[in-house]
C-alpha cells in the first residue's frame, strides 16, 4: 500500500507555475537597467554637498540597482510625509531620528537601522543634529531628476 502511494505521487505532474502576482503599476514604474554593473570607489568627500533648504543637505551614489545617500540634518529638520515605490534602508550615523510610519512614533539613534517598506508613508524630524545614510532599492528618480520639491524650501516646514 505505501509503495502505491509513493509510485502515485511520483507520477504526478508539477503544477505550471504562476507569474509574478506584482501590481502592474509596481511593474511599470521599476526600470531595470540596460547598463552593466560596474565597480566604483567614491569617497564621500569628492561628492559636493547638495542643499535642499537651510536645514538639510545631502549626497548619493547611485550603483546599478541601488542608491545611498548620506543625509545631513540639522536639528528641527522635518521631513514631511511622503512615500515612494522604492524600499529604503535607515542607518543612523550619527544624532537621532523621529518618525512617524504605519501608526507609530518611533526614534532612531546613532547605531540603530530602520527598514521603510515600498509605498509605506513616513514623515521624520531630527531631534538632534544628524548624519543618516539612506538605502533606496531602486535607486529614487525624482532625487536624481531634482523632482523631489518637498524637500525643497527656502523655509523649514512647520511641524
């Protein structure tokens, strides 16, 4: 009797496997690259510091399907909520971060990581001076295209 159902199942066709259940809008707005990956070595000094307003500034390099960003704050800086399609990776280099995501008030110090799901909105304030590094996958077009205007003010939002 075992060897029957063994010999059964073993016959048994593999079911056909199924596409990718992903949005179609998620699909249509993630754009592979048709460039090979190269090796860089970039220190950070050699990238000029962008201002976006007068309490924030930052740099980032962008690899073949990921981007890091070195992220200055000064204490006060409030970035407003928004959401994106990429995931993004928080690590605290320095000072402390809080965010406002999925419900919660959650604070970030120097040393401790925060990973963003794709779509999920967040809002930050630096509760302190703070240096971030920043992980997008992929890498976030409207920061390389200079379309992310609300981070860019001449005034500090209000809280």
């Amino acid at each position: 009797m075992v060897k029957k159902i063994l010999k059964s199942k073993s016959k048994r066709k593999a079911a056909p496997r199924r596409k990718s259940s992903s949005s179609p809008a998620l699909r249509n707005t993630v754009i592979k690259s048709s460039r090979p990956a190269k090796l860089q070595y970039i220190p950070w000094s050699t990238i000029p510091l962008e201002d976006l307003n007068p309490l924030l500034q930052r740099q980032f390099i962008v690899g073949h399907e990921i981007m890091v960003a070195r992220v200055l704050m000064k204490k006060g800086c409030i970035i407003p909520l928004h959401s994106h399609l990429n995931e993004q990776v928080t690590y605290i280099l320095d000072g402390a971060l809080k965010f406002w995501i999925d419900g919660k008030e959650i604070i970030v110090r120097a040393g401790e990581v925060l990973t963003i799901p794709p779509h999920m909105p967040h809002k930050a304030e630096a509760i302190e001076d703070t240096i971030d590094l920043d992980i997008f996958n992929p890498p976030r077009a409207d920061w390389m295209n200079k379309t992310d205007d609300y981070l860019r003010r001449d005034e500090p939002a209000d809280k």
